[in-house]
C-alpha cells in the first residue's frame, strides 16, 4: 500500500496561496456531504454530489488516517459545471488545513479551490 504524504502551497502554479482556515472549512463542509468520509447531511438544493468509492484505501503519512482512493463529483445544478476531487485532498484539507497531498512521487493539488469555495456558498 502506498503512503500518502500531505503538502502544504498554493491549489496551482500561480495560484494564489489558500488560507489554512478557508482549506480546513471547506474540507469540513465537503465531509458532511459525502457518505464515504462518515457524511450524513444532503447537500444545498443548488448542488449534486455523486460519490465514486474505491475498494482501496491509504494511509496519511501526517496523521496515519485511512482514507478512501475514490472520488466525487460536485456539480452545479444551475449551470450544469462539475468538478471532481479525490477523498484524499477533502482529508488533506479538513485535517491538515492544506490543499495539495503527495502520492507516491507527485504532488497533487485541489483544482479550481475558488471555485469550489464559491460553489459550497451558494
């Protein structure tokens, strides 16, 4: 099984760096809507989440948490935008405060962080 390591930056290359607070509170948020992160609550009416579980999981290197390899997908019910992130990066992001995590030799940031702040506000 292949440790996941936690990194800390900006979402990407030229990015503008994202605030521990704003990274852990929408890593927070994102956990109470999905099922396989231990979420119970529905999303807003304005937003579809659709949970791809995987049957791995791996290990934070940070804080030894096993976490699920799939993904999900967030759309916008009003424009019809999705965008999907992995498990690990809500984990990094909620208990690390940090929107990039290393598997393995690459470095994989959150895309679009903005977006999907805006997007949880409504």
């Amino acid at each position: 099984m292949m440790k996941v390591m936690i990194a800390g930056g900006a979402a990407a290359a030229g990015a503008p760096k994202v605030s521990e607070k704003d990274a852990r509170e929408v890593g927070e948020t994102l956990e109470k809507f999905l099922g396989v992160m231990g979420g119970t609550e529905a999303p807003p009416s304005h937003l579809t989440v659709t949970e791809h579980e995987a049957k791995g999981i791996d290990f934070c290197d940070d804080c030894g948490k096993p976490t699920n390899l799939g993904y999900f997908e967030l759309q916008d019910n009003r424009t019809g935008r999705r965008i999907g992130m992995s498990y690990l990066v809500v984990h990094a992001m909620a208990e690390h405060g940090k929107t990039t995590y290393q598997f393995g030799d690459r470095q994989l940031p959150i895309h679009d962080f903005q977006y999907v702040k805006n997007l949880l506000k409504g």
